[in-house]
C-alpha cells in the first residue's frame, strides 16, 4: 500500500510530508478458502489494505517503528491470522543529502 503521510522527527518530515509504502504479510489458513472459493472464508485483502492506509493516516507519529507496531498490533486484532510481518519505508524523505529509502521491519506473534 502507499499513502502520503507527515510521519517523522523532523519539522520538515512533519510539514511537508512524504510518500510511504507498506508491505504486510499474514499468516492465515487458507485451507477453507481453496476448498471453497469463498471470500468469507479468507482474510479480504482489500480490505487489509484499506485498514492499513486508515490507521497509517489518522495520527501522526515520529518513528517508522511506532507505525509498524501499531499496524502489526491492528492487524493481529483485527484479523484471524497467527502471526504479521509488516515492512513501512518512507520513499520521499525530505532530507537533504539521504540517498536510498529508509524502512524498518518487524513481525509479530500471537
């Protein structure tokens, strides 16, 4: 997912804002959904996504870590899935001078 935020430290990370990408993997059964081709027997990733782009734009935090565990917690939550890898890199950063695109990384557990 993408979405533009004014997540960071800086009062030009907080000001002008930056493009961010998420990339989230759940560990779900999938079992009952090959045997039945039936949506509501799955995790609706559309769905994943959309909750994922609502809690990453609703409130404004400071550190990449912050944002990735308060989606890991949300979708562990929100989700019938054992365990979430979730990776949020900032690809815009206004920050004279930085090459590449910072990002952090964390899974987490039931």
């Amino acid at each position: 997912m993408r979405f533009y935020g004014h997540h960071g430290v800086t009062k030009a990370q907080q000001t002008v804002g930056a493009w961010f990408s998420v990339d989230a993997e759940l560990h779900v059964d999938l079992a009952p959904a090959a045997a039945s081709d039936d949506l509501r027997t799955t995790v609706d990733y559309g769905l994943v996504a959309a909750r994922i782009v609502e809690e990453s734009t609703k409130e404004r935090v400071n550190l990449l870590e912050r944002l990735a565990g308060r989606l890991a917690a949300m979708l562990l939550g929100e989700f019938p899935c054992s365990e979430v890898r979730v990776r949020v890199r900032k690809l815009t950063p206004p920050m004279e001078g930085l090459q590449g695109i910072p990002g952090v990384e964390l899974t987490r557990r039931r």
